[in-house]
C-alpha cells in the first residue's frame, strides 16, 4: 500500500489535516446549527458511504463553534453563510468518507476492542480518571444519540487515523540534507514596505456607481419574516435547591468552562437552575402551542424581524427558514423562556436601489480601488526600485524572531516564508495588507547548527506525510465520486 501512495506522490505542499468527527466537542455547543433537505436522512453519497445529515450538523457545529470562538463570539448564521461554514464542513465530512471507502477495499479495519479502549480514554466519561458509564450514558441521552451511532463514529475516526498512520515513512538522508540547505540559505535584502495609506486616493463617483452596476444583484435587501409569538416563560417556575443538584449531578458533563474543564455545582449552579426551570416548564409551553394551533388563545405579540435576528435563537430560524407562510411552530428555547411561532407572511430580499446600497458600496468599491492602487504603485516602485531609498537588511533566513521593520515578528515571518519558496531575485509579495517590494543584494549558505538536526528530521517527515496525504486525497476524489442529495454544499 505505502509503494502505491509513493508513486502517486508528485506535488510538495504543507500538512493537510484531517478532521474527524468531533461529535463530543459539537455535542457541547449550543449554537450553529444547520437545517437541511435530504435524502432519506442523508444528504449526500461519497462512492459506498453515506453522509447523513446528522453528522453534516454535528461537524458544522463544531466548525462553527471554532469560528465563534475566533471572532470572539460575534459570528452570526448569516455572516456563517457568507464565510461558506456548511462547505467547509461538507468538505470535511466528503474527505473522511472518502478515506473510508479506500480503507475498506484495502481491508482496514478496528476490532470491538479497540472501540472499548478508546471509549475508556475519553476524558469527558472519566471519574476520578475511570470511565464512567453513567456519565456516557448521560451523555448519550442528553445528546439523543445511541451508543451504536457514537461507537460507530469512533470506529470511523479509529479507521481514519490507522490509513493515515500508513502514510508516516522516515526521512532518507539527502532528503534531510535538502531541507537543512534550504534552512540555512540566508539573503541580504534591500526592501521597501507599501502600505494603502501610500496611495493617492480619492472616491470616483461615476466608478463606483459602474462598480454597483456591475454586482448589483449582491446589494439586497434582508429577507423580512412577520410572526406571531406566544411566549411562554420560565421565571416563575418554582425549583428546589435538591431539584437543582439532582439536575447537576444528571447533567454535570453539559457544564463545562471555556477550556472544557467540568464546572463544580457552585459554578454551574445558576446555568443548571435555568435549565431545570426550562424543563419544567415545556410542558406548559406544549399546552399554550395547542390552544393558539385551534384559536384559543391569542399571540404575546406580532413581529417583523430580519431572517437570524438576535430576538429568536438559531435553531429557531433554521426551522422558521424551511417552512411556509401560515406554519405554526412547536415551541423552542429562547434565552429563558419558550416561543411559540406562527409565520404570518415573508418578505423576500430584492435589489436595493443605489442610494440604498450606497454606503455599502462605498466600501467595498473603496477597498478594492485601494488595493488597485497599491498595486499598481508597488509595480512602478519595483520597475524604478532605488537601493538608495529602500530599508538594507543583514544575512536573514527563515526562523521565527526576526524583525524586519516596519513589519511586525508575524509578517516578517510571512514575507521570509514566501521569500525563499519564491526564485525571484526581485519582486513584490504581499503581506495582508501591504506589499513588500524586495531585491536580494546577496545570498550565502551557513553551516548546519547541530541543534538543527531534530528540527529538520521533524520537518522532513511533516512534509513527506503532508504530500502523501495530499495527493492521497486527489486520487480518492477521482477514485469514489460525490453524489449530493441537496444544493448548497459544494462550490
């Protein structure tokens, strides 16, 4: 098998990672969730695998959650959409399912006894470092998930990472040597850094209005839904003390901090009092959707919001999203109450005039007429490049500390890394938002640093395994076409 991924082996790029289905991690998170079409539960085939649409959800979550957490907790469904999240998580899920059906035509495979001890060294079914099973079983009910279906899932992320694990060969000596040159090349530069506040720019009107013309069917209007709300609270729902640890202790796994370390019953006290209120309380929700679903009772209130708007939560409008005018909602959780949802009409999106979109097209035209014109500058100053005016740097090569001014240690980082993949010996990289237009005035070979030789052993083998698995990938793409159920998941 390893003489077969070597002899596909025809590109050098960096680590691919694969992602296995994180259900634990998604399990945990309470926002991002997807509404889907599908096909008898899936929502697409990859060769014999199905992808259903319970893991597309539980890795969309997890992407999602990676995100919100990047973006300090401002990611929202629409800007989600916009960053094309659900591809990403497709594309994960069409990877693994992918590897999959290789693993199983080459005979792959991982025993119950396998499933057993990883399932024993998940950490969030420990006590006291021991597995728990009433904490996994907990787990599995409050996740509405079968320990088939989650122990299926580990056998699949075991089977993944036993292909994987095939593709890890040592590295040769010249291949060592290769990479140790490659590190020790050092460059003498002569630099300028170009920045948008270089430029001479100023708004054209009639440019930006063409700009409009050209891309106005992305300037719309929000897409408006008015609603009927019965909401029922939960405040007043009465809970003891021992109603509230009971909860806990049934629940405890639900309660973690940021790290996902278990939060104590003090700490997750006012968390848990909330849920147990909520669940109390569904019953009484239920009742109040049956009376206003025949008339008799009338709504709290009649609202018209744009579509993901902050009032309702996101699994709500996933559903309000799928269903027609008229459609009456069962209850869902809203911050500390439920709400009972009619949709009475739906305002679809249309092209805004350009006075309307004038401010959001200022921006963007701006943005990209700047970036034009940084361009255009960085090419006339390499044409004219004049050593007297430009930054002179010492002997540098590719490592982490070096500054080269006004650029900061990440950037000077960047711009190196794609310095010495270039084989130009002038021209201009782009780093963010500036460009560095750059001549080497000399270059000179270093010797090896002894305490070299872990490092480049380390990179050999990261790069030889990247490339395998790369192209890997690429004959599997061939190998097991995709078969997608519903539109919206590939470019």
């Amino acid at each position: 098998m390893i003489s077969w991924m070597q002899k596909h082996n025809k590109y050098l790029v960096w680590t691919i990672w694969i992602a296995t289905i994180a259900f634990i991690g998604a399990g945990f998170v309470g926002w991002g969730s997807y509404s889907f079409g599908s096909k008898a539960g899936n929502v697409a085939k990859v060769g014999d695998v199905e992808i259903t649409q319970t893991k597309l959800n539980m890795v969309y979550s997890n992407v999602y959650s990676q995100y919100n957490e990047a973006m300090q907790g401002k990611l929202d469904d629409k800007k989600a959409k916009e960053m094309g999240l659900i591809k990403q998580a497709f594309s994960q899920l069409e990877i693994q399912a992918q590897i999959l059906n290789f693993a199983k035509e080459v005979g792959i495979v991982v025993s119950d006894a396998e499933i057993v001890t990883r399932l024993k060294n998940i950490k969030t079914f420990q006590k006291d470092d021991i597995f728990n099973k009433e904490i996994y079983n907990g787990y599995l009910r409050a996740q509405r998930l079968k320990a088939n279906v989650f122990e299926d899932t580990l056998r699949e992320e075991l089977i993944i990472q036993k292909t994987l694990s095939l593709l890890t060969v040592d590295a040769l000596p010249f291949e060592e040597e290769a990479i140790a040159a490659g590190m020790n090349v050092s460059d003498k530069l002569a630099y300028m850094v170009l920045t948008e506040s270089d430029v001479d720019f100023v708004v054209d009107e009639a440019k930006m209005k063409t700009f409009w013309e050209m891309q106005k069917e992305n300037f719309l209007t929000e897409q408006m839904f008015t609603l009927s709300v019965v909401w029922t609270p939960s405040n007043d729902t009465v809970v003891s003390e021992d109603e509230i640890k009971a909860h806990y202790d049934a629940n405890s796994f639900n309660y973690t901090n940021e790290v996902g370390k278990q939060l104590s019953f003090d700490e997750a006290k006012t968390l848990a009092q909330k849920d147990l209120k909520l669940k109390k309380t569904k019953k009484t929700a239920q009742k109040a959707y049956i009376a206003f679903k025949k008339g008799k009772i009338e709504s709290s209130e009649k609202i018209t919001l744009p579509f993901a708007d902050a009032r309702l939560s996101n699994e709500l409008w996933g559903i309000v999203q799928e269903k027609s005018v008229g459609d009456i909602l069962k209850p869902k959780v809203v911050e500390d109450k439920y709400a009972t949802v009619k949709i009475e009409n739906i305002i679809l999106p249309k092209i805004k005039t350009y006075e309307d979109a004038k401010e959001e097209v200022n921006i963007l035209y701006t943005s990209q007429a700047k970036k034009e014109a940084l361009l255009t500058l960085a090419k006339s100053t390499l044409d004219n490049f004049d050593q007297n005016n430009a930054i002179q740097s010492d002997f540098v090569k590719l490592e982490n500390g070096v500054s080269l001014k006004p650029l900061n240690n990440k950037e000077s980082l960047q711009f190196l890394q794609k310095l010495f993949t270039s084989s130009q010996e002038k021209g201009m990289i782009n780093i963010s938002n500036k460009i560095v237009v750059f001549n080497i005035l000399e270059q000179k070979l270093q010797p090896m640093d002894e305490n070299q030789t872990s490092f480049v052993k380390q990179t050999v083998d990261k790069i030889k395994k990247s490339t395998f698995e790369s192209n890997l990938i690429k004959m599997l793409h061939k190998k097991y076409p995709t078969e997608i159920y519903m539109g919206g998941l590939s470019n």
